[in-house]
C-alpha cells in the first residue's frame, strides 16, 4: 500500500453499505486529493453571511438560537476556524476555497439575497477568492423579502452586469424555494442566456426553467421522485442538479424544531446519497452544504469539541484526519461521477 508524497495517511472504507466493511475493501488514500481533477459538474452550496465583530463590527448568524459566540454558537458541529467571518478574504475565504478545490468540486453556488445585501457585497472578493483556485461561482437566488419572478429576472440581468466578466463566474442560478412563486413566464426574458434551475421534482412546475435541483439534504437518502425527474429532464434537454448531503441537524440553531434529523452514520448517509444521484444519471451533482452550519449539514472542516459533534468516526478516520474526512469523501465521488461519464 502506498500514500501520496503530501498530508498524512489515513484508511478510507469503499466497500459495504456503510456500517461493515469487508477488509478486502480497504484502500489507503491521502488526505489530499492528490491528482484528482475539478469537476464543472459537482456544485456545492456556500454560504458568506457570517459574521465577527473583528471583521464586520459584530456577530452575524452564529448567534442564531439564542447562543452566545464564539464559543457557544447556533450549530451542532464547531467549525475547525471557529466563528468565522465571510468577509475575512485573506484568511477563511482563501482556506475555504483550498478547501473546496481539495473537495473536486469545481464550482461554489454563492447564496444570494438580493442586491446590496451583506452577501451581495461580499460576493466579489469570494469570487476573487475563487479564481485563485480555479473554482467558478454560481449563484443562490434566495427567497428575500418580495421576491417575484420579474424581480428574479432583473436578479439575474444584475448578476450578469456586475459580475459577469468575472473570470469565476458561472451563469447557473438556483432558485430556492421556486414554489412560492406559481407563474414563472417572465424568466422566458433570460431562460436563453442563462442555466436557471426550479428546487423542485415536480415536473408540472418547472415551466420557463432550464432544469431542477432538491437542496433538501435529508430527501437524498430516499431519492424520492428523482429517477422520474431525472427521466423526464434528460428527454427533454434540461439540467438534473440532484442535491446530496451528509447529514442534518438544526436541535442548537432551531431550539424547539421538529424538522427530523439525518445520522451521518459515519459516513454511510453520505455514501448512499451519492450513490442515489448517480444511479439517475444527472447532468450536475449540487451538495448541500460546505458550510450551512445550522442545519448541520457541512463538508466544511469541524473539530472535536465539548457540547458538539463532531466526524470522528466517519470512514475509519479518527483526530485531525478525521476533520477532513468530507472533503475527501467527496473528491473519491467526483471521481466516480466523472468515471461514469
């Protein structure tokens, strides 16, 4: 067995459904990527509306819950950087697009919410950021307050105003939560110049939309509709973006809730959620999230920390390696989304 020349060795499980594992199966791997490529078709959903009184003159979304940061935030896992700032360029955002290149996914979809938003503003240094790695950025159009689907369209144009001789940009936008909105005629304005996707698997509700995407990282471990998503978009020539994660929990940042929560199973939830998109054969593959960390749903590095969870565990890895142990896992499954072709 043999490790690549950089980071330390860790055993990764390949075999089995996630839980046994037959030792035949084991295969040693960096924790890099080593040679394995960027993928323009794996997408993964980024979110810059942190916030730190060093950086941003005070907390933004860590409080979330009612929690005191930095120590005490609204999240289940704890970031390895702590209680970031998305406006901390040089520092997280740099590290977070190492990250993502680590990852294989070739492209950062940027949740946005509206023009002259604290995202919004942040958005050009992310993407400055991102172009050091060679990552490109799409776009989250999120459900802000008077959101219509001629306020999308004038979204859009904006975008591609303002950011559109950027050399990360990507002209693909998720809708979020498309649904709220029942008469999207007026994206026939921009459905021709750019790749415009509905959150939906309902094929009655994408008219005017060049695909679909789910977002939803706990629908992923049972696919629900998507085989007749997938079917039904490729014989007609659009997107299938079928979104996949590791797992989800909001119990810190939603006190109270009673969204259910998704086990990572160390792993095994990730594994059947990849395995579940490609066996429908998408055009993309979008993963929910690199850092959605209230909704415990994060490929983001996170530490082991009392009060918290952590990915000790997850495929075999234990300590330090086990921080990365999601980043990995996800470039060994865009090299199968690749292999497939």
């Amino acid at each position: 067995l043999t490790g690549s020349a950089t980071g330390p060795l860790f055993l990764v499980f390949t075999g089995g459904s996630g839980n046994l594992f037959d030792v035949d199966t084991l295969t040693l791997e960096s924790s890099t990527t080593g040679g394995t490529a960027l993928s323009d078709k794996v997408h993964v959903f980024y979110y810059p509306w942190y916030g730190s009184p060093q950086v941003s003159g005070g907390w933004r979304h860590w409080p979330q819950g009612g929690h005191t940061p930095p120590d005490d935030i609204g999240a289940d896992f704890y970031p390895a950087l702590g209680a970031y700032d998305s406006g901390d360029f040089a520092g997280t955002v740099s590290q977070h697009m190492k990250w993502i290149k680590q990852s294989g996914a070739g492209v950062l979809v940027l949740s946005w919410w509206g023009r002259g938003s604290y995202e919004d503003n942040l958005a050009r240094g992310i993407m400055d950021a991102a172009a050091k790695e060679g990552l490109k950025v799409a776009w989250h159009l999120e459900p802000y307050s008077g959101r219509t689907a001629a306020s999308t369209v004038d979204d859009i144009r904006y975008i591609n105003q303002t950011y559109g001789s950027h050399p990360a940009f990507r002209n693909a936008f998720y809708v979020f939560e498309s649904l709220r909105i029942t008469d999207w005629s007026a994206l026939s304005q921009v459905n021709q110049s750019n790749v415009v996707l509905a959150q939906t698997t309902d094929t009655t509700k994408i008219a005017n939309f060049n695909g679909m995407y789910t977002y939803d990282a706990i629908a992923g471990a049972t696919a629900p509709g998507w085989q007749q998503a997938a079917d039904y978009a490729r014989q007609r020539g659009l997107v299938w973006a079928p979104s996949v994660g590791p797992g989800y929990i909001d119990d810190r940042a939603v006190p109270g809730n009673t969204t259910p929560t998704l086990s990572r199973d160390n792993g095994a939830t990730y594994d059947k959620e990849w395995s579940n998109a490609l066996q429908t054969k998408p055009t993309w593959v979008s993963i929910t999230s690199f850092n959605e960390w209230h909704e415990g749903s994060v490929i983001e590095p996170a530490v082991a920390r009392t009060g918290y969870q952590s990915y000790e565990g997850a495929y075999g890895r234990t300590g330090a390696s086990a921080q990365t142990a999601y980043l990995d896992r996800t470039a060994y499954w865009v090299g199968q989304f690749t292999a497939s072709g």
